[in-house]
C-alpha cells in the first residue's frame, strides 16, 4: 500500500526522531484548538492528539487528498503534590520565570510523561468499492437516463474508510535536586521555553534526570515503538524495512 504521511506538527523533536526511523513524511502543522477542559492527564494528551490529527485530515481531505495518512501528538507532564487528591498537568511554560517555578517544583522530584498519538488514515472501502461496482453494473444496465448514470458512478467512486487510531504512552523521570544557580542557568539558555515540564531530556538538561521508567522516547514528545506499531498495521513501514503487510 502507497500512502503519504503527514506529520501534524512543527516540532522540531518530532520531526528529528521520524526522519531518523527513515520514515517519508510532509509536515502540515495544526490550527486545532488547543484549550481542552480535561484534568486527567492521559484523557487530555489522547484528545488533544486526536483533534490536531483530524484538523489536518479534514482539511486535506476537503482538498482533494486521498490515500494518506496523518499523525497528530502532544505531550505533558503530570506532578502529583503532596496532599492534591489530582495530578497538576504541566505543558509549556508561559515564560522564563514560569519555567524556573516548574522546575523548582520537580526538583529531586519524580513525575510522569504522557505522550498521546493519533493516526487518522484515509483507506479505500474495498468492500463498499466491491458492492458499488454491483450496483454500477446492475443499475447502469436499467434505463437510467445519462446524468443518473454519472450519479451512481460518482457516488461509488469516493467510498473511503476513515481508520483512526489513538494512543498514549507513559514514563515517569526522576530529577536530581537542583540548586537555584542550574535551574536559572538552565533557563537562561532558551533551551526549555517550548517544551512541555520545562526540560528536554535529549539536550544538556540531560544531565539532571537522575532515572526514567518507561519509553524513552515518551519523553522526547514521539514514543517511537509505539506509533511504529501503529503505522505499521496501516502499512506504512520507513526505508530499509521490507517486510510485505497484508
């Protein structure tokens, strides 16, 4: 199956971690609105995966496109506080001294990752496409006049299924304590203005992450694993894999 990939995002993380797979893939960012009234961490990242993948589905769809596929994800960082009956979902900081509270926060601390992933692809109905040339056959061969005959024909040649697949994927990190001096320093370098929990554990801030349970790549914002299982059962594999799907 030849499908195109889009990847519903500018982020330069996710971008890096489906090249280096050797997935091909076309980036369309989402305008989805991001404002989900959700406190449950897991049900947040899922839904707002969803409605950026189907922003960018929609609107292709609506253009024309056929036969593709689109990822949408998004990440945050959940910290239970002592005597909070709920987790506080941490996403981006609004700023450099939001950023310094957040990491002051999880300092010698553990919290948890929750990436959410949706693929929502566009798949022709073989079944309806089957039945639809029946009826073609069957209902063109009647005296049906010649723009009823561009109807049926019509009608049967845009039958697609929609398969929508969502995910999430969990780890928790453990931060060695950190003195006031390496939060600001760390925040000083722009590094951790557009990433969720205020760190990126790829880059220097690395060297804070005392332990991690669970995908790595969770915490990056794309948990490889998991959207390649995804991907795969729609067969879509990257370069080098030739394995034939069914």
């Amino acid at each position: 199956m030849t499908m195109k990939l889009v990847l519903a995002s500018g982020s330069q993380r996710r971008r890096e971690l489906l090249t280096m797979c050797g997935y091909d893939y076309e980036i369309i960012v989402s305008n989805a609105d991001e404002t989900i009234d959700e406190n449950d961490p897991e049900s947040f990242v899922r839904a707002l995966s969803f409605r950026k993948a189907k922003d960018v589905f929609d609107r292709l769809f609506a253009a024309g496109r056929r036969d593709f596929a689109v990822i949408g994800s998004d990440t945050v960082v959940a910290f239970q506080k002592e005597g909070e009956a709920k987790p506080v979902i941490i996403g981006k900081p609004k700023d450099a001294k939001d950023a310094v509270r957040i990491l002051s926060m999880l300092s010698g601390k553990t919290h948890r990752v929750f990436t959410g992933v949706s693929v929502i692809a566009d798949i022709p109905d073989e079944n309806a496409a089957a039945q639809c040339s029946i009826r073609e056959k069957a209902e063109i061969q009647t005296e049906c006049s010649i723009q009823e005959k561009a109807e049926i024909q019509t009608e049967c040649s845009i039958q697609e299924k929609e398969e929508i697949q969502t995910e999430c994927s969990i780890t928790e990190v453990t931060f060695e304590t950190l003195s006031p001096d390496e939060i600001t320093d760390y925040v000083n370098s722009g590094d951790p203005l557009d990433k969720a929990g205020s760190y990126g554990i790829q880059g220097p801030f690395g060297m804070f992450v005392r332990e991690i349970r669970g995908n790595y790549f969770t915490v990056i914002g794309m948990p490889i694993p998991v959207l390649y299982k995804m991907l795969k059962k729609i067969g879509i594999l990257p370069h080098g894999f030739y394995e034939r799907i069914e």
